[in-house]
C-alpha cells in the first residue's frame, strides 16, 4: 500500500472514530447497505465535493440528516468528511473551508446524533 493510499486509509480510521467512536476496520458489526435514496445523497454530496462546492455539499448533507438519522446517514457523513480530510490545506482554502470547519461539522453531526 503506498503512501497516499495509508493516509486515506488513517483519514477514514480518524473520522470514524470521531464519528461512532470506533476505528472504520473496527466496523465489523455493521452491515451497511443503502437505500435507493441514500445512495442518491451520497453521490450528490461526492459529486458537489468533486465540482468543488463543499459549502454545498455540507448544506446537502446537513439537510439530509435534518430529514434522517439512521446509521447509514452517520455513515454517508464520515465518507464526506473522509473526503475532506484528504483534501489538502490548500485545496480546502480555494473552497473557502478549513480543517477546523471539518471538526466543528463531525461535531455537529454527533451532536445530532446524542439528541436522537
């Protein structure tokens, strides 16, 4: 596994663990499959992160989980903030988002989930 491989593989172990309190490849005990919708919401927020509209894709993400706090929409969120932890400094400036925007937005979705 190369370099950069590793570091997304640390990125999604760190997310993850903020998230739901568990390392990504500690999982095992979810069996993730989702829903046509799901699937749609993901791809949409990929998509927007792709065309570099984070701001967006977070509002989507957000607007989402207002909508649905299942465990699947937890883990729709750690992709998206997995994507942008391997994001560089740089490229999360040109977007107008920071690292700390990163941590204050897993910190809102946990939130959201202690109060359901």
């Amino acid at each position: 596994m190369g370099l950069v491989d590793r570091l997304k593989n640390e990125n999604r172990e760190l997310v993850f663990k903020e998230l739901l309190g568990k390392k990504y490849s500690d999982l095992d005990d979810f069996d993730i499959v989702y829903s046509p919708n799901e699937e749609f919401i993901l791809i949409d927020i990929k998509r927007l992160v792709l065309e570099s509209k984070i701001n967006e894709a977070e509002d989507v993400l957000f607007a989402s989980l207002e909508k649905s706090r299942s465990i699947n929409m937890l883990f729709i969120a750690g992709e998206f903030y997995t994507m942008l932890m391997d994001l560089s400094d740089d490229e999360l400036n040109r977007n107008n988002f920071s690292r700390s925007e990163i941590k204050d937005g897993m910190n809102d979705v946990k939130s959201m989930f202690s109060k359901s």
